[in-house]
C-alpha cells in the first residue's frame, strides 16, 4: 500500500524538475543549440553533461549574498553568504529546440533560530537576473548563427 502511495509523488517531483525555470525557444537544430548552450557555460565549472540527455550542470559557486535582516528585529546574525548552481536543458521538439535554464541557490543560515541547530544551507528565490543574462547570451550567440527565436 505505501508504494502505491509513493509512486505518484515520485512522478510530480520528476515532472517540476525545471520549475521555475527561464525557457526560451529556437527555430534551430538541435546540434547548433547545444553547442551554443556549451559555449554560453563555458564561464561556469561544469560538473555533468549529457548531449543525448540535454543537460549540463554547473558546480556549486559560492559569493557574497544580499542582506535578508530576520525576525522581529530584522537581526542580521548570519551572514550573507549564498551558493548557486545552473542546471541547462536543451531539447529536440517538433520544429523547434527548446532551451531551458534554472538556477538554484541557497543560503547559509540557521532556520528556526541559532539555538535549533539547523544552520546549514538553506533554499532561496533563484536570480532572476542570472537566468535572464544566461537566456540573453543564448540568444546572441544563436541570431549570429542564423536562428531565430519562437514563441
């Protein structure tokens, strides 16, 4: 009986594995956009990529984040410090060839309160600026090929 009820949760959390993310679409082949796709990363630490999967994925990055005061007081008791990884997918569709960029981050901070132990990396919004600088340069690098960008 447990099975049964997993099995349908397991399907939805592999169906939002993108949500969120940024999608643009290409009237392209699929080889040029992922190639395009590769050029784009080039910047970032790839950790895995997969060209008849359609994914690449960057490693962890770690920076200076931005202030997020908590509690009553808008305390500041944690730092700033946050993490950030790209997860790409590039896709054959009918006539067209998607492109798909979701960005995960997370923040360092205790949950709770210091006292609760749970300080560790929390989830955070993704950049929406990351996601839409990484879809602009796409586009560039794709127009200069010849393709063009649908809807």
């Amino acid at each position: 009986m447990g099975l049964i009820l997993v099995l349908p949760l397991l399907a939805f959390t592999a169906c939002a594995g993108l949500s969120g993310s940024r999608d643009s679409y290409f009237v392209c082949s699929y080889d040029t956009v992922w190639d395009a796709t590769l050029d784009t990363v080039k910047g970032y630490s790839i950790t895995s990529q997969d060209k008849n999967s359609g994914t690449i994925e960057t490693a962890w990055i770690e920076m200076e984040g931005k202030k997020r005061p908590y509690g009553l007081f808008r305390r500041e008791g944690f730092g700033n410090l946050e993490r950030a990884r790209l997860t790409v997918s590039v896709k054959k569709m009918d006539d067209v060839t998607s492109f798909s960029v979701l960005e995960i981050r997370q923040r360092w901070h205790a949950q709770g309160g210091a006292t609760s132990g749970a300080t560790r990396w929390w989830p955070v919004e993704p950049s929406k600026e990351v996601m839409d600088e990484m879809t602009e340069k796409l586009n560039v690098r794709l127009k200069e090929k010849g393709c063009e960008v649908s809807s």
